[in-house]
C-alpha cells in the first residue's frame, strides 16, 4: 500500500509518495504522539532583576510550558519559575474555566504567547479573523512576543493532527515570507518561527534546514524560537550535525527556546529506531548540551521546558528545570572566564 501527501504549495497540488522507511515512521509518530504539542519583562517584580541580572546582562527567563492539568500544582511551585508560556488556541477555544485560570496568571508571572493553530505552510491565504483575535490575546497576556510553528497542519477539508514540514524551496519560502508579514502587520508583537522535527523530507527540498530558517527570518525581521529537542531529534533520525545547524543559525536570531524530552519507537516496521518528540521524559543530556552550545552563540531571553504527557512525574518537570538553570549558569560562567565551547562541528 503507497502513502501519498497532498500539499498545496504555489497554487499548485504536489503529490508525494512516501519511502516505506518514512511512512512506518510518519504513521507511528501519528499513531503514538496523536494530540499534541523575548524580550525582557520589564513590569514584573523583583525576584525576576534578583534571579537574572549580572554585570554580563541578563540571563533567560527559564520556565515552562502551562497545562491545565496541573494547574494547581503550577500554581504552588510557581516560585520556581521566571515565565510560563500560555498556548493562545486554549485562549480561543478552551472552557470557560480554562481561559479564567490563564488569563488569572497575568500579572503574577510573566507570561509569553505560543500559538498552534497558524498553518503557515498551507497554500491558503491566512485567516486574518483568527489573527486579530491572537492580537487581542496577546495583548491581554502581556506577553512580548508571539510564536508559531514553521510548519503544517492541515489542507483544505483536512486536519493533519500533526505538524509536517514544508519543502524547504525558494518557492515555498516566498509564499511563507508573505504569509509571515501578514502575521506581522495584524499582530503587533515580535513573532518567532519554530522549527519542527520531521520523520520525512520532501524530495524536491533544496536548502538546508538553517539555510530556509534564516531566509524567512532575514527577509521579514521574524526571530526564531529555537527548539533544540526537535534539533537533536531530527540530527539523529536524519543523520546531520546538529552542531553544524547551530553554527549555521544568523547571529541573534533565537530569541526563544524549547527543551523537552521524548520517546525512542523501534518495531519491526522500522529500518532502524526512531526519536520522537513526545514532550513525556526527562530531557536527554545530548540536548543540554546542544543548549549549552547555542548559549555559547545565541542570547535568547526565554527557555521553556515543554512537558505534555507523564505530568504526574513533576519531580521530573523541576529537575529538568533545574538542570537548564544549572546549563545556563556553565555558560555564563565559561564566557566570564572567556572559554570556548567545542561541539561535534569542531
């Protein structure tokens, strides 16, 4: 049985047949991972000047991701945080109750603004609609700045109920670029790309995965929220350098970063194993490491641990926490006493 993707790209349909490699892998991630996934904060108290500021600038703002499901529990240990990232779509879709107890946080912490409902990469004009309505939530959120995934998630009359990435084309980044300014002039918040991890590659791809990132984001201003799992996932599943992909990246252009941890699918289906973001597990030390060389070169001013599955392991939500306080603080430390920090790249 052949697997073939429909995308609308240009005001043309591409029809690609997935390898048997691929489509095992694509099929499993969907089967298994079904349901999901700065500037400075100036008018916050405090605990955040105490925790951050040193005579080098400030350091991140380390937090993590809001879920509902321990809302309480986030409440109680917020002390132990510097930010939370709200997703807007639960801003716009979720219960009642679910929005009061967001929108109850503004003020107590600062909060920055993650969206999933965009589809950049669907050939269809952006729903200016759903835009102003972001806008107004942001805005509410005080958040300084809003994010989305360089991805897609659907085509017309079709949820995909995952992201895929688009062929990274001169064609489709234009297309993006024009998506990407439209997004800019209706909300009036820096916006930041994510990267996203992939099981595939289109065939007729032609840059790398930094060279289609730094386009975009040179040609519309947009900065990058770094997710460094997704790097580290795609490194390994797709055999590239990660640390070269880093070194890659323009100068400043991560201003936010995502760390999570995920899950290896091997079956018989597969020609070999396979990583996949699952936001479930503790963050693997290759991808704290990968933090820790991106520091060394980039000065995002956000890091968010992402955790959606497992959330009753909390012991492991601060550790993780705790050991990127500790990565960020190695970095600091190293550019004080003006060391280098080597990666796999050299």
């Amino acid at each position: 049985m052949q697997l073939w993707l429909l995308l609308p790209v240009g005001g043309v349909i591409l029809k690609y047949w997935i390898s048997p490699f691929d489509r095992a892998a694509f099929l499993n991630v969907v089967a298994s991972l079904e349901g999901a996934s700065g500037a400075w904060f100036p008018q916050m108290d405090d605990r955040n000047e105490q925790v951050r500021m040193t005579t080098d600038g400030p350091l991140p703002a380390i937090g993590i991701g809001y879920r509902s499901a321990i809302d309480d529990w986030t409440r109680e240990n917020l002390d132990r945080f510097d930010v939370l990232e709200i997703t807007v779509d639960h801003c716009l879709a979720g219960s009642r109750s679910l929005r009061s107890a967001i929108f109850d946080l503004v003020g107590r912490i600062p909060l920055t603004a993650h969206g999933v409902g965009l589809s950049l990469g669907t050939d269809v004009p952006v729903d200016l609609a759903y835009l102003d309505r972001v806008a107004e939530v942001v805005k509410r959120l005080r958040a300084p700045a809003y994010s989305e995934h360089l991805a897609f998630t659907r085509v017309p009359g079709l949820e995909t109920a995952t992201l895929l990435p688009v062929p990274k084309t001169e064609a489709v980044a234009e297309s993006i670029i024009e998506k990407v300014r439209t997004v800019q002039s209706r909300v009036p918040f820096p916006f930041l790309l994510e990267n996203i991890t992939y099981v595939f590659e289109w065939p007729d791809s032609k840059m790398s995965d930094a060279e289609f990132l730094n386009l975009i984001c040179r040609e519309t201003g947009a900065e990058l929220l770094l997710d460094i799992e997704n790097v580290y996932l795609n490194a390994t599943n797709h055999e590239f350098d990660p640390y070269a992909f880093i070194d890659a990246l323009s100068p400043g252009l991560v201003r936010e970063v995502h760390m999570a941890g995920g899950i290896t699918i091997g079956d018989g289906s597969l020609a070999k194993p396979l990583l996949a973001d699952s936001h479930s597990h503790p963050v693997p030390d290759a991808a704290l490491d990968l933090l820790e060389y991106t520091l060394a070169r980039q000065t995002p001013s956000v890091i968010i641990l992402e955790r959606d599955e497992r959330l009753d392991a909390d012991d492991e939500i601060l550790d993780d926490v705790a050991r990127i306080r500790t990565c960020v603080a190695a970095t600091r430390s190293r550019k004080t006493n003006g060391e280098a920090l080597v990666g796999a790249a050299g």
